[in-house]
C-alpha cells in the first residue's frame, strides 16, 4: 500500500507517544483516522490535532483486553467507513521487576494488555482488512522481543509472544493469497511517558528507571512513526526502530543464544542501579 489518502486507518494507544504520532504521521497523508485508547483525555488530544490537519476521525475509550468491547468497537469501524485497510495494534504498557519479585497478578496484566490486546486487536479486524482487499496489519512487539533482557521477563514474554504471533500470520495469509500485509514493529528506545506510566516490582525505585530512560538516546515518537510509516509503504515484515534496536538484533544474530553472556550484564547492573536500597 503506496497511497494512504481516503484509506481508513485505525490505530490503538493512540492517546500518547508512538500511537498519537502514528496518528499524526497518517492524518498527514490524508488517511480518516479511527482511534482508541483507555485514556480519554490523551485521546481527545490527538483527535484534536489530527482535526486540525484536516482528517475524518472517529475515537473510542476502549481497553484493549475487553474483548467484546474491542470487537464492538471493530463492527462499527468498518460500518461508519466503509472498509478498514490499516490497523496498527500500539496500546503497551511496561513492567520492570525480576521474575522472583513479580506478583502473578503483574505477568497477567503485562501479557493481557500487550499480547491479548494485540490478539483481540487482530482477530477482531482482520475479517475487514481481508474484506478491504488491500489491508495492512501492523502489530507493535519490541526490541525486547528479539531478545530477551534482566528485569523484562514478564515484557518479554509478551513481546515475543506478539512476535511469534504476528510472523506466523504473515505466513498464514500469504500462503492462502490472502490480500493483507502484515508487519511486526520492533521499537529500540523512545522517547515517550511509557516507562515514567510503568509500574514495577516492590523493589524497583520507578522514578530513578524513569530517570534513567529519560537520559539514554532514543528517539522521538514522531522519528518511531515515520520510521514505521515507511516500513508499512514498503510492505516490511519486520520494522526495526533505533540504533539499540539494530545493534540488540545483530547481537542476537551473531551470537545465538551466547547474547546472553553479552546482554545479561548489562541489565544486571541496570536492575542494581534501579533498586529501592534495603
Ligand atoms: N517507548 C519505547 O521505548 C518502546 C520500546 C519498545 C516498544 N514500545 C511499545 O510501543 C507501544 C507504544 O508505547 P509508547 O512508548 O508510545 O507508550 P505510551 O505510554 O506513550 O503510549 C501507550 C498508550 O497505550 C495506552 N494503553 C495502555 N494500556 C491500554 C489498554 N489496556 N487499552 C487501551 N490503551 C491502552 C496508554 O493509555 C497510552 O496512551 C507499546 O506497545 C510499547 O510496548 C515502546
């Protein structure tokens, strides 16, 4: 998909950093605009601005782990526009805290909103995207769904199952000619309220985490957009955001599982840094 103006191009966690920016870069191109987000006041936001350049823009408080909220939200979509080709599945949160420190109740969260909200996010518009015939799905993982990192268990794990979810889709609607093109984002750092908005284990100090992502060189939301805007123009499989993004992945290529050795360190002294003294 080339063109995207009149296209109808939906986008969730759209309220806030790479989903409002996504809004913004394709409200820029012309695109009508269906936009979800648990935060209503970040929503009426990027309605706003996206109004101002001139797009059609329908918006929902959804959460994306309501699953028949998430499919209502779908029906009504494709009826007020006709037809859906693009839907980006943005809506994250973040967790930090090792996996001996986690409660259940935080991993459940975790994988709820970052891999089932993807899920519900998907199973609830591709029928309309196949309908389309010329839909684009666009699932956001992350760098840390490449490899996996001290301190993300429960993040991990729902990034690479996004990953592992979306890459066999890709394959699955290929070989059955079906006309949707699917692309898995990986973003490095960037610069957005997502790990200021994070919550941790009891041990980790969230203002000294936030502090200190605040200071590592990411780039900005609107830099993560345009990056993943042209990855969907070119029909990418897979978007890598950021030199960290790069480096992390050709990490994890040369050295197999051994980019363990080299990693683990790493977040190692990151989690001692991040840690409530005792
Ligand atoms: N910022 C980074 O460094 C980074 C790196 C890798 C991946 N990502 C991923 O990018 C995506 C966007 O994150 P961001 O950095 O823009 O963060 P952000 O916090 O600025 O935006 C996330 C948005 O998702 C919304 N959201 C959270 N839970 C929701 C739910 N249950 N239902 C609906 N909306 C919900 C939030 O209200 C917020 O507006 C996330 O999936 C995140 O995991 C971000």
């Amino acid at each position: 998909m080339r063109q995207f103006a009149g296209r109808t191009v939906v986008v969730t966690g759209a309220g806030s950093g790479i989903g409002q920016a996504l809004a913004l870069r394709f409200a820029d191109a012309g695109a009508r605009l269906a936009l979800a987000d648990l935060d209503g006041a970040g929503l009426e936001q990027t309605v706003r601005q996206t109004r101002n350049l001139g797009a059609e823009v329908s918006a929902r408080v959804i959460d994306v782990t309501d699953r028949s909220g998430v499919f209502g939200w779908a029906a009504d979509v494709a009826q007020r526009f006709g037809a859906v080709h693009v839907v980006i599945n943005n809506a994250g949160v973040s967790f930090t805290g090792e996996i001996e420190r986690t409660e259940f109740a935080d991993l459940e969260r975790v994988m709820d909103v970052n891999f089932w909200g993807v899920v519900n996010g998907t199973k609830a518009f591709l029928p309309h995207l196949i309908a389309s015939g010329d839909g684009h799905l666009v699932n956001v993982s992350s760098v840390f769904g490449l490899a996996a990192f001290p301190g993300q268990g429960a993040y991990c794990a729902a990034k690479f199952a996004v990953r592992g979810f979306t890459e066999a889709l890709r394959m699955e609607l290929r070989a059955q000619d079906q006309p949707v093109q699917v692309t898995c984002v990986c973003p490095g750092g960037v610069k957005t309220a997502l790990v200021r908005n994070s919550s941790a284990a009891a041990d980790i100090d969230v203002d000294v985490l936030a502090a200190a992502f605040d200071r590592d060189p990411g780039v900005s939301a609107h830099s993560a957009a345009a990056t993943i805007f042209a990855g969907v123009r070119a029909g990418r499989s897979r978007v890598l955001i950021g030199r960290d993004a790069w480096l992390i992945d050709l990490t994890q290529r040369v050295f197999g599982a051994g980019y363990q050795r080299v990693l683990g360190p790493v977040g190692t002294r990151l989690m001692d840094r991040i840690r409530v003294p005792s």
